[in-house]
C-alpha cells in the first residue's frame, strides 16, 4: 500500500509528461499545417500576383494596339476626305476646261464656216471665168488638125481610099491608116467613134466628107475607151 502511494506521483508526472508531449505534437503538427499552408498560400498568392501582371501587361498592350488601329483609321478617313475633296476640286476643274474648249471649238466652227463662206465666194467667180476659158480653149482646140485620126479600111478600092485622103487633107484632116490587127473587131458599116464631146463636131465635120466621097452610108459614135481626149477613129467599110 505503501509503495503504490509512494509509485503514484511518479505516474502521474509521467501522464503529464505524455499529456504535455502529446499536446506538443499536436500543437506542432498544427503549426506545421498551418505553416505549410501559409506557405502554399504564399506559392498561391505569389502565382497570382503573377498572372495579375501578365494580365495588366496584356491589357496594356491591347490598348497601345487598339489606340494605335484608332489613330490609323482616323488618319485613313481623313485621308479619304482629303481624297474625295480633291477630287471635287479636280472634277470642277476639268469641267470647267471642257465647257472653255467646247466655246473655242464652237468660235473655231464658227471662224471656218465664215472662212469657207468667204472662199466660196471667191472662187465662184474664178471658177466661172476659168470654166469659160475652157471652154472657149477646148472649142478652139477640137479643129481637124488637132483630131488624132487612124482610119481602119476593109474591102476599100485604091482609088476610093486615095479620094477620101485627098478629100480629108484639103479640109485640114491629117489622118493615118493603120492595118486592123488581128484582135481588132470592125464595124459592119462606115463607123466614126469620138472620145470627147468637144471633139464631136470635128467627127461630125468628118462624117459629112466621108458620107459625100463613099456615096455610103456614116454612123457617128462615142467610144467608150480611154483614149485621148483629140482621138477619133473610123472603120471604113466597103461594100
């Protein structure tokens, strides 16, 4: 009895002992815990504070960029206005050159048909005069001197054709007698062709010799080809 009495104390100190080493464990584990949480809170808040001022750093970039693309497209509508102001100004000025040239193309119209009027009236009398002169020049042309005269024969006598030389020289005719070549197609009768009606008298003037020294019957005719204007050509045609 005596020495549970005497053990007891020893066993409550060792209670106390285990108590106080218990509760220190647990108050370690505690602040351990505790500490270990501050801290990841700390790593936490640490992460945060990071991706917050990635966060700003984008935020500012986005709006240097968003300023910058503002800035960009008032200059570019100002520009346009510019442009279409120029424009304007460019359009009224090239109307107002198309109205000048259409007045000086209209004075000009004007001026030329005043001019073509007043040459007009010039050159009617001058064309006149000169359409007189020549006439009065080609009348005194077309003689039977000037006549180009080639006498084509078939079936005529010697005689006949040397009296209808004679004949044509004596009334101033100077007239050839070439042979017809082999192309060459007679007339059927006597036949006189003029080339130029102001030769038509000087073949009418021959007709008259030629119908008076044959006794036959002339036909007088405007050739077709292009001979000179002073060309006459008979085919004179015996029976």
């Amino acid at each position: 009895m005596t020495e549970e009495i005497h053990n007891k104390p020893y066993q409550n100190i060792a209670v106390i002992i285990a108590t106080t080493a218990l509760v220190l464990a647990l108050v370690s584990g505690v602040v351990n815990y505790r500490q270990n949480n501050l801290a990841g809170l700390e790593s936490s808040l640490r992460d945060t504070k990071d991706q917050l001022q990635l966060a700003k750093n984008d935020l500012t970039d986005i709006k240097l960029k968003t300023i910058q693309q503002l800035v960009d497209a008032e200059l570019a509508i100002k520009g346009q206005e510019r442009l279409k102001k120029e424009n304007s100004s460019l359009r009224e000025k090239l109307d107002d050159a198309q109205a000048r040239i259409a007045a000086l193309e209209a004075r000009i119209r004007k001026l030329d048909n005043r001019l073509t009027a007043r040459a007009a009236r010039k050159r009617v009398p001058a064309a006149a005069a000169h359409k007189g002169a020549a006439k009065t020049a080609a009348s005194a042309a077309a003689t039977a001197a000037s006549a180009d005269l080639d006498i084509y024969t078939a079936n005529i006598a010697p005689a006949l054709q040397q009296s209808v030389a004679q004949a044509l020289i004596e009334k101033g005719f100077k007239g050839k007698y070439p042979p017809p070549s082999e192309k060459m197609s007679m007339a059927n009768t006597t036949t006189i062709f003029y080339y130029d009606k102001s030769y038509k008298g000087v073949a009418e003037s021959l007709l008259a010799i030629l119908a008076r020294v044959t006794s036959a019957k002339v036909v007088l005719r405007k050739g077709s080809s292009p001979f000179a204007r002073n060309k006459i050509i008979v085919h004179m045609i015996g029976k």
